[in-house]
C-alpha cells in the first residue's frame, strides 16, 4: 500500500490533506488554550465558565454571539499561531513537504505555516482561501486551500458552531472545488482525529459521490493516516473505501516524519 502511495506521489497525483496534528511539533497553542482565551477576552474565569460538556465549536458560537465578530480572537490566534522562520526551517515534517512536492495541499488550519515554508524553500506556491482566489489559479504551482478560512480575512474561517452547520451542506465554492479536484485524484489525510464530524462527513459524502456515479471502480483510493490500530475506525473507513495507515513509531510526534522519509525514499 505504500509504495503504491508513493507512486502516485510521484506522479503528482495525491492531494495531502492536512489537519491541527501536523502543527503538533510547533508547540502551537491546542483548543482547550483557545477556549481559555476565548472566557478570558469575555470577562471570565474559563475554570468556572467553561463546562466539560462545552465544545470549542459552542465555545466559539457564544463569543461571537457576545462580542459581535470573532475579530479580537482572530487576532490573538494570528500572534500566537504564528512561529518563527527558524523554527519553520527546523521542522522535518513541513520541510518534508515541500520536498514531496504534492500538487494540491488542502488544510484545515489558519495559520500560514505551510505557506511560509513554501516561500522559505524558494517553491512556488498559490493560496486559494475563497472563490475569488479560485478564479485567479494559473500555471502548475502547488496549489494550498485554506479549507476552513485564513488570518486574512475574518469572514472565511470556520469556527463556530454555525460556521460547521452551514459548511457540512457541502455546497460552497470551496467545497465544489474539492469534489472536482478529488474526480481524479487520491488523497492522504494526515494529522486529523477521528473524532472530527466535519471530516467525517467529507468521507462519507465522497463515497456517496462515487457510488451514486455508477463508476465506483474507478475511484482513486484514499489514505488515512492513524496513529494506532482501531479496528473499529479501520473497519468503518474500509466500507467507505479508505485505506488506513497506521505508525509503527511509539513516538507520536515521530510518527508523521517517518511516513514521510518513507514515501520520500520510495519516490526517488
């Protein structure tokens, strides 16, 4: 299964899809510090606010419900997202792929780390964050979808409650423009939980798609990137026709890097 991941790599036909994991190694602060921040800039104690049953999504709804926009949240997350050029140069994993040299990057993060990476080895790249970007691709650069919105603009990032619900229709330009460019295309899914609805669904709604196609033989196979064995997981994602990876590496932040310097081996 890999080496046939790597050939298609090679052959440029691979779309990485890439979640919060990949940023693990960046020390980036994680959702429960966002919701902290979230009660903090909203005047309370996140200890006494905040409630187990309380999702980052519902934490989200209600700081814009009470400031308005998430504008001043953006901004915290814009700083302290953000890593310095030297820790980006440092990073085996997001220098791993630049040299993969996939075609097509789709992520869900904010932040501007891949795309800082790119301009730091010197590779051309093309960030599509809404549909007025998609409208402006040309030439063969690597193409980086900013799934879920960028820092750039306020009014793309998804991440309130609403922001999920109206995504999951699955019917907005980003959306279009990712069942058109999976038609032909595999894809590895890599530092996501399994946890995630959102994700989730975009699995579904794809098998669906090719089903309904009456060409399901033809669908390129898809890749998820597991950390360890679930068989559960593994036996759900194979009905929907996804092949798991699952590390060997007892070190989960060595985990990606050494299915990178696999596949990276096996497309020389």
């Amino acid at each position: 299964m890999i080496e046939d991941l790597a050939r298609r790599i090679r052959e440029r036909s691979v779309i990485l899809f890439a979640g919060a994991g990949l940023s693990v190694s960046l020390g980036l602060p994680t959702w429960q510090q966002l919701t902290h921040e979230m009660a903090k800039q909203l005047g309370y104690d996140p200890e006494v606010l905040i409630r187990p049953s309380t999702s980052y999504l519902t934490m989200a709804e209600f700081y814009r419900l009470e400031m308005s926009s998430i504008g001043p949240l953006r901004s915290w997350m814009d700083r302290n997202w953000a890593v310095s050029e030297d820790s980006l140069r440092n990073s085996k994993v997001f220098n791993q792929i630049v040299d993969l040299d996939f075609s097509f990057i789709y992520t869900t993060n904010y932040d501007r780390n891949i795309e800082e990476i790119h301009r730091i080895r010197g590779k051309k790249f093309f960030k599509i964050a809404s549909v007025k970007d998609i409208s402006r691709t040309t030439g063969s650069e690597t193409q980086i979808v900013k799934f879920h919105g960028d820092f750039d603009d306020d009014k793309s990032i998804v991440l309130t409650e609403s922001d999920y619900y109206e995504r999951l229709n699955f019917e907005s330009p980003l959306d279009i423009k990712f069942r058109s460019d999976t038609l032909g295309r595999s894809i590895l899914f890599v530092g996501y939980s399994l946890s995630d609805i959102n994700i989730r669904l975009i699995l579904y709604k794809m098998k669906q798609m090719w089903k309904e196609s009456g060409v399901m033989e033809h669908k390129p196979p898809l890749y998820m990137f597991m950390l360890r064995p679930d068989p559960v997981q593994e036996r759900v994602l194979d009905s929907w026709g996804i092949r798991t990876i699952i590390s060997e590496e007892p070190s989960a932040a060595e985990a990606l890097p050494a299915l990178f310097d696999q596949l990276k081996q096996l497309t020389i």
